[in-house]
C-alpha cells in the first residue's frame, strides 16, 4: 500500500510539472499570436496608406494605351 501511494504521489507531480510546463508554453503562444496580430495590422496600415485610393480600384481609371 505504501508503495502504490508514493507512486501514486509520483505520478501526480510529474502531471503537475507537466501542466506547468504546458500552460508556460501556451502562454508564450498566445504572447506571439498577439505580436504576429500587431504586426499584421501594422502592414496593412502601411499598405493602405501607400496605395493611393485610385489604385485600389483597378477598373477606375483606364491605362493610357486604351
């Protein structure tokens, strides 16, 4: 009996460094999502400032050679 409880406590703290170990990892995931989000938002700000309004419709304006 004294046996099985201390494998059974054994057990239980490898489970725990375990979930430490993985609710680490999922914070820094959601810490990169984030900055990746940010960045993703700063592009298209970017993009859309440095497109001209005309341009981002292609059928506004007709190419000279038509």
């Amino acid at each position: 009996m004294e046996s099985r409880l201390n494998e059974l406590e054994a057990k239980i703290s490898l489970a725990e460094d375990l979930l430490d170990a993985l609710n680490t990892t999922v914070y820094r995931q959601q810490q990169q999502i984030e900055t990746l989000q940010q960045e993703v938002r700063d592009l298209r700000r970017q993009l859309r400032d440095a497109v001209p309004a005309d341009a981002a419709d292609p059928g506004a304006e007709v190419p000279p050679h038509y």
